[in-house]
C-alpha cells in the first residue's frame, strides 16, 4: 500500500494529473467559466448566478449549506476546459467524491451550469485551504475553481495561473436574462 505524507499528495495521484500552467487562451471554456451558475444539492436547493452579485437572502442560503465562512468548490469533469465523454466524467467525478470523503471533510454536491442550463458538471463544495485546493485541481486537470470567502465568489486560475478574479465580472453591459 502506498503512504501519502497527507491527503493533497494522496488526492494529487488521479488519472488527470497535470503539472503545468496554461494560459485562458489555452482553455476553449476559460470564458464561460464566470457564467457559471452553481446549484448546490442541498435541501433546499441553493442555486447562485455567478453573474449577478450576492443579495442578502444569497448569503444566507449559503450560509445555511453548513460549509463555514469559506469554502471551495470543485470539479473533476472535462479537464482542461476540454470536452470528455460521460463515462470518463461519471468516473473522475466518482473518484473525487471518494478521496473527499475518505480525507474526512464534508462536502456538499454542486453542480455547475452553463447560462443556458444544457450543460452541467458535478463538483462538490468543501471548506479546504486556497492553497490545498489549487494543488487538488491541478492534479485532476482543471483550470480553475470557485472559492466562497467573505460574501463573496472568486474565480482562482489552478492550471490557468492568474490571480483570484471576483464575480460577479465587471460587465459592459449587464448580462442576458435566463
């Protein structure tokens, strides 16, 4: 059996791992990533336009998800913003759901949709340190993920190096409604 010095070394060892940054260019998704509208499978469901910024009742619902202060929130599907099949999607999605829990933290199921709600990857939400999560999503090929802290979301580069971007984006024009 394989020791682990701790659970990002043990969680960085799934079929994705990918060790270099990209640039958003390099992602065909990078774009739509701020679109990103997540529902947390919670009772009730929770669901939070990244485009539109937090109301009160927003806070509070996400508060009620038990995650603390701050949390982040992951996926294991289409690496690299590319496209992968279901199967292979349904599989790295299952591995991570397995090493979170077998690490001890609590995760709740999020599911991230495109604007126009056809397109949807599962990921879980867990509090776990930035730095941590990075390290996890570049092991599993993601370019990005969303971290929650003080009210509000951010958009943080894994593969893609850049620095934390808040969300909602400033916007030329305010974004379609769906």
């Amino acid at each position: 059996m394989r020791r682990y010095r701790n659970d990002s070394q043990r969680l960085a060892t799934t079929p994705y791992s990918v060790r270099h940054s990209v640039t958003p260019d390099d992602d065909p998704s990078w774009q739509a990533y701020s679109d990103t509208i997540l529902e947390f499978r919670s009772q009730p469901q929770v669901s939070i336009d990244l485009r539109r910024p937090l109301q009160p009742d927003d806070q509070r619902r996400i508060e009620a998800l038990g995650l603390g202060a701050s949390f982040v929130v992951l996926t294991a599907c289409n690496p690299r913003g590319g496209t992968t099949d279901a199967s292979t999607n349904e599989r790295a999605t299952s591995i991570l759901q397995a090493q979170l829990l077998a690490s001890g933290r609590s995760i709740v199921p999020v599911d991230g949709l495109s604007r126009d709600r056809r397109h949807r990857e599962p990921g879980f939400a867990l509090a776990m340190p930035v730095e941590e999560a990075r390290a996890l999503a570049m092991s599993i090929g993601q370019s990005a993920y969303f971290t929650y802290r003080e009210g509000s979301f951010q958009l943080m580069g894994a593969l893609v190096d850049i620095g934390p971007t808040p969300l909602p984006r400033e916007l030329d024009e305010p974004p379609a409604c769906t």
